[in-house]
C-alpha cells in the first residue's frame, strides 16, 4: 500500500454483512476512505463479501465452523503478503474467530487481526469457551509483538475493560462482558487501571487506542441494544477495540466512533471504530 496518506484501518462487527449492507453499511463504506476493513460476525460465504465489497477490494476470511455464526474477514485495498487462522491449541475450534494478515505499507509491514470474542454466559460452557478463547488471545499477543513491531488486534473483543466502558456497569458485575475474571485479562492486556504504566507499555505492552485517545471518560460506547431505548439514551458498551503494540500506538493520529445519527440509521448494534496510523 502507498504510504502518502495515513492508513485508516477500520473495524465493525456488522452483525450479518448481507443485513448490514441492505441497511446502508455500503453508503458508510463509501464516504469512509478506508484501507482496511476489518469485520466481525459476518454470517455469510467468501463470495457474498465479494459481491457486497466489490472486486476493488481484496477479501480474506475465515467462516464459523457452524455455517450461519460468527465468521471474520479482512477486506484492504491491496493484498496482504500473508495471512493465518490458527489460534490455540490443535483441538481449540477458533474458526471465524481469530484472522491475521501482513500488509505491506511503503517500506513497512503492519500485522492487522480481526477477532471476534465469544460473548459467553456466566456459569456456562459458553463461558468456558470464552476463557479458553481469551488465554489463547494472550497466549498470541507476545508471539505478534515479537513478529511484528507494528500490529494490531481489532474487533468485536466483548468484554468491557473499566467502569467507564460500559454505561450501567452496576447492574452488570455478574454478567458475561464484565466479569472480573474478564477483566482481569485486560488488566494483563493493557495494564491494570491505577497502575502508573496503565495503557502507557503496563502488562503485555499492548495500548487501548480508543482509551487513550478518549481519556478518562464515560464511553465512548461501540454496542448498544436493538432492544428498548438503549441507543437513544446511550446506555452502551464500549467492547469494539483496536489494541496496539506500543510503537504502532505512537503513530496513531486520530480515533473515532461512527456512531449513527439515529437508531433508524443503523446498519448494525455496533459502530464502526476507525483509527489513522501515520504510516
């Protein structure tokens, strides 16, 4: 990829690509100037994201074991040099979870992943999953730093790390996204809240961009409910992340949520979170 520009790496659980675009993602997409989109939840065939993208863009993806669930892409304006699925343990089932790709950006090569967190349910096997799911996340996060100096985790991660992520954290201490067991991954991600290397190098090295881009704030939320009046009191999530290794972080230029002017125009319950690198 041309490095005259910043890079805009954008990241969207679209909740079902083929719903997403009747909806109007495809109009979002449009105006965006995106280099890489990453997507989560897609629920659809390689050549569905063909037809909806168009062939000016270059499509990996990796579908849900299950036909219909789950299911990561990456889609970029030029191809990547490389690409991976594995995660885990041989016998850990990762599929459409978890893809990796090498871009080449002038002279530099940034490693993008798209990851779709299992949701989970507090005290049951989906829970289970998750936490295997998340110690092979942190199993990975040194393996890609030690790969490549600039990369980046981004997704749809379904956990909210702080109080400050998530709108009615009350209410929400025992439930599936904001255990504390959870968090506690976060803590070794990023660094523990009220550590002094908190999101500056703390726990595996690994930055927030949208924590500290926002700061100490309610929000920004990603996710909200179709359900009830959620989105119009913004009574959300913010579990929609893009975690940097620390040298990429240092070039991030700008963050931003695309939060939908009304409930009506939403193309899915997440929004977009879009970051610009300057590489």
């Amino acid at each position: 990829m041309p490095s005259a520009k910043p890079l805009r790496v954008a990241s969207v659980n679209v909740n079902g690509v083929r719903a997403a675009f009747r909806r109007g993602m495809g109009e979002w997409l449009d105006g965006r100037g995106v280099d890489i989109l990453a997507m989560q939840e897609v629920r659809a065939s390689t050549e569905d994201l063909q037809a909806l993208l168009g062939d000016d863009w270059d499509i990996l993806h990796d579908p849900a074991t299950a036909k219909g669930r789950a299911g990561v892409a990456i889609a970029s304006r030029n191809r990547a040099s490389i690409h991976r699925v594995e995660l885990g343990a041989p016998d850990f089932d990762s599929a459409g979870r978890w893809l990796e790709a090498d871009y080449e950006v002038g002279d530099r090569i940034i490693t993008v992943v798209s990851a779709y967190v299992h949701s989970g349910e507090a005290e049951t096997e989906k829970q289970v999953e998750k936490y295997r799911f998340l110690d092979a996340m942190e199993a990975r996060l040194p393996e890609l730093a030690s790969h490549s100096e600039l990369a980046l985790v981004v997704g749809d991660l379904n956990v909210g790390h702080r109080t400050l992520d998530i709108r009615n954290w009350k209410g929400n201490v025992k439930r599936a996204g904001f255990l504390p067991e959870e968090r506690a991954y976060f803590d070794r991600f990023v660094g523990a809240e009220g550590d002094d290397d908190y999101n500056r190098g703390g726990g595996l090295g690994w930055i927030d961009i949208g924590r500290r881009f926002a700061g100490e704030v309610d929000g920004p939320y990603s996710w909200w409910s179709f359900r009830g009046k959620a989105f119009d009191n913004d009574t959300g999530w913010r579990i929609d992340y893009q975690l940097a290794t620390a040298p990429l972080a240092e070039l991030a230029l700008s963050y931003g949520i695309d939060r939908a002017a009304t409930y009506d125009a939403r193309f899915s319950d997440h929004s977009p979170v879009v970051v610009d690198y300057d590489l």
